[in-house]
C-alpha cells in the first residue's frame, strides 16, 4: 500500500487519486480479512523521518484528529488508518520483510521513487521514470534486472533496502497483482496484492 500521507483524506482532500487508492487498499483488506480471523503484521519504515512522538497520531503531519490505536512512525499509523476496524487484528509491527507470517496478513507500505516530475517532493530525478517502471515490473511478479541499492536511491527511491527485500520474494510467490497505480504528485503509488 502507498505511504505517502495524502492517502488520508483530511490531509488531501482534493487528492481523487489518493481516495481511489485508499479506497483500493480498504477493498483488498476487506477481502483478505472479512471472513477469517487471520492476525495482521505491518511492515514499514521506521527511519527517523517517519517519527512522531504523538503515538497513533498525524498530529505532526497537520491532521490532529486523525487517530488510531498505536504507531510511532508514519507507515505504521497509515496501515493501522487504511485497516479501519481491522487494526484490532495487528499482532506485530517491524522494519523489514524478514519471514512471512502463516494465516496473516502482511501488510507493506512503501512508496515508489519521489521525483516523477518537477513538483514532486524531490523535484525531477534523472532515473526516477526507470525506477518506477522497476517498482512497477516487482509489484506485477516479474521483475526487470535488480539494480543496486544506491541506483534506487539516486532515483529518489527513499526506501531501498525494501523495495530489494520485496524483489528478493518473487520467485516464492503464487500470484501478483498490481490493482492501482499514481503518479499525479510525481510519487509512485501502489495497491498491490501478492499470494504466497
């Protein structure tokens, strides 16, 4: 799932992209959880960039009254957003990929690279365009050549060391649909759903 903060939409409210992808994710919980009892585990940055001291809270972001139940870092407090009254279901919460849980949903938010375009938050990044189309090509199943960690981060990728760890789990998975796709803040969002 994305984890950009204009997901939400009191921080975005004219943002029609970010609303259709939220809306995207919240379907593909609906469907992974509605009828079981399977646990969630998150899976998101934990960079001091990320960090607020408000715990569950966007307050640092400008959105006081958006709340959840626990999170110290954006990606977490986005997931937990995004899950609704889902959230009660998370059993753990971690930086990296590592091994993947049994009857649970894992839930991963990342990005694609920051400078699609000039208004992007790292303006135009020369690679950002081979970089997305890369991202793209991992959340569809079939991968293009991996490039190294420091080619993804001169494309304005900010997460690297995921977007390779999520690369690494292809050969294992059974199905990999990429349902929904941005770019219109020159940040690369996706809804994807992977089976294993």
């Amino acid at each position: 799932m994305p984890g950009s903060p204009a997901l939400v939409p009191q921080l975005a409210p004219a943002d029609t992209a970010g609303a259709r992808l939220l809306g995207a994710v919240r379907e593909v919980f609906a469907a992974e959880l509605g009828n079981n009892e399977h646990a969630v585990e998150l899976i998101g940055s934990q960079d001091a960039a990320w960090f607020t001291g408000h715990s569950g809270s966007l307050r640092a972001w400008g959105a006081p009254s958006v709340t959840v139940a626990a999170g110290y870092y954006l990606p977490e407090i986005l997931q937990r957003f995004a899950l609704g009254s889902f959230e009660q279901r998370v059993a753990s919460v971690r930086d990296h990929l590592g091994e993947l849980a049994a009857d649970t949903l894992s839930v991963l938010a990342l990005d694609g690279p920051t400078g699609l375009t000039v208004r992007a938050p790292s303006a135009l990044v020369s690679g950002a365009d081979a970089a997305d189309a890369w991202c793209r090509s991992v959340l569809s199943g079939a991968p293009r050549e991996i490039p190294t960690k420091q080619m993804l981060f001169d494309a304005s990728l900010r997460e690297p060391q995921l977007w390779l760890e999520l690369a690494a789990l292809v050969p294992a998975v059974k199905r990999a649909e990429l349902i929904d796709i941005d770019d219109t803040h020159g940040v690369g969002r996706y809804v994807a759903r992977w089976t294993f």
